[in-house]
C-alpha cells in the first residue's frame, strides 16, 4: 500500500509526499520512496523512525500498518496535530480506544476497506435488507489471497453489520460463521451467514446475496487492483485535511449520513 500511494502521489501532483515509515529491518530502508515505488525520486527516504517521517510536519498521515503500532501513531498524531486516515485492518478493543482518543485532538478517519465502492456497497446492503424484509435470507460470501489470515474479512462483516442494524439486530447475535453440524437444525431465522474462501492471488470480491422464496438479489463488488485502496485513501485524506477534531468514515467523504 505504500508504493501504491507514493506512486499515485507523484503522478497525480495533488498531494505532497513529506514522509515515508518503514519496518525496521526493511531494505528499503534509506532508500527513495519514488524510486523503491518505481517512479522518479521524490525526495523523500524511507525511515524507521516515526518521529523521523514526521519531521516533515504533514498535514495528513495515512497508515496502513498494523494493528500493534496504529495505536502508537495515532497518538503520535494527536500529540503533534496531524489529521490521520487509517486503513489498517483487524483493529482490536484497544486500537479503536486509541482512534477515539486522538479524534478528541485531531480529526481521524478509519474504514475496514477504503475502497469508494465498498462504502456504496455497505449502503445498498442497508436499504437492500430494509427494503426486502425478514423473509429474506442474507449470506455474506467473500474471497481473498492465499495469504489472508483473518476471515470472514473486516468487510464482510461491515456488510454483515449493515444488514443486522437493517433489521434492528446486532451482528453478534445474528451471525453464522460456520455449517458444519447445523444441518439437521436447518438455518435459524433471521441468521446472517458468512463464507470465506482463501485462494490464488484474489485481491478481494465481496457478495451479499438476499435469497427470498421466489426471487434472489446478489450485490456484489470486486476488486481488481490493490491501488483502489491507495486511491481512495488518498481522497479521505484530501478530505479530511482542514476538518475539525472526530472519529470520521468514508461515508460522510461521499456526503451519506454519519
């Protein structure tokens, strides 16, 4: 994710490029990010050291990192007042404390998925399911690279949340995560049912199906290019540059309720 947004940073000229954070032990490190991302040097080296990227006071960092040190970033962020967009999945109980502490200070955003299409799709999902009532069933299918760890997605479940709050439940009490063993007690009603599938180098499809007793409505998305995630991050950054403190979504950069 970082070369995707360093190279749409450099071919887009919107934006400036003021840092770039690595892992420690990266090769990279040192290096360029233009040129690791494989474009024209851009002045900026690859770093280590957070306070090190932050040396450029940016207005708007982006992390997509991991769940251990987005904490730690974001209340770097807050402590020095930059906006942040995190598109870092699998957030714990901790993590998301840690975001709702900072938007106290700083205005932050986070989505599971930054892809503009997946905000749309979680929308239609809601009024899908709204529409359509409880005699329709919804099932939640997902596919991913061979190198997924968790499942179902963070997406899957956004879509899963959506079609609960649609019908005043809570996903938890609703969800179906796995078959075996249930087929005697036949599906149990109002379920939402997930399957994930793990193969190849799929960079992410995401269907909700709302199967009733004479008809079946499928909503589905497909990635194709991990630079949509890029992409769209780069959009909530722009966005979100200038806005008052707050934990923010994608939902209000496409203008839909909060």
């Amino acid at each position: 994710m970082g070369t995707a947004l360093v190279r749409l940073i450099a071919a887009g000229g919107e934006h400036q490029l003021t840092g770039a954070l690595g892992e420690p032990g990266d090769p990279a490190l040192g290096r360029d990010a233009g040129q690791v991302a494989g474009v024209d040097p851009v002045g900026v080296r690859i770093t280590a050291s957070l306070d090190e990227a932050l040396q450029g006071a940016p207005q708007v960092v982006i992390d997509f990192t991991a769940p251990a040190v987005t904490a730690r970033h974001a209340q770097a962020c807050a402590a020095n007042g930059h906006a942040l967009v995190v598109g870092t999945t699998g957030l714990g109980v901790a993590e998301m404390a840690a975001l709702q502490a900072a938007a106290v200070r700083v205005p932050v955003l986070h989505a599971r998925n930054m892809s503009l299409g997946i905000t749309v799709l979680t929308e239609l999902v809601r009024q899908a399911t709204a529409l359509l009532g409880p005699d329709f069933d919804v099932e939640v299918t997902e596919a991913h690279h061979r190198h997924k760890k968790d499942a179902p997605s963070g997406t899957a479940l956004q879509l899963g949340e959506a079609a609960a709050t649609a019908r005043g439940r809570r996903l938890e009490d609703v969800a179906v995560y796995a078959r075996a063993g249930l087929a005697a007690a036949g599906r149990p009603a109002g379920a939402i049912g997930f399957a994930s599938l793990r193969a190849g180098a799929i960079v992410g499809d995401h269907t909700v199906l709302l199967a009733g007793a004479e008809e079946q409505l499928e909503l589905t998305h497909r990635a194709t290019d991990r630079a949509l995630f890029a992409r769209g991050a780069l959009r909530a950054a722009g966005w979100l540059a200038g806005k008052p403190a707050g934990l923010y979504s994608l939902r209000e950069v496409l203008g839909l309720p909060a």
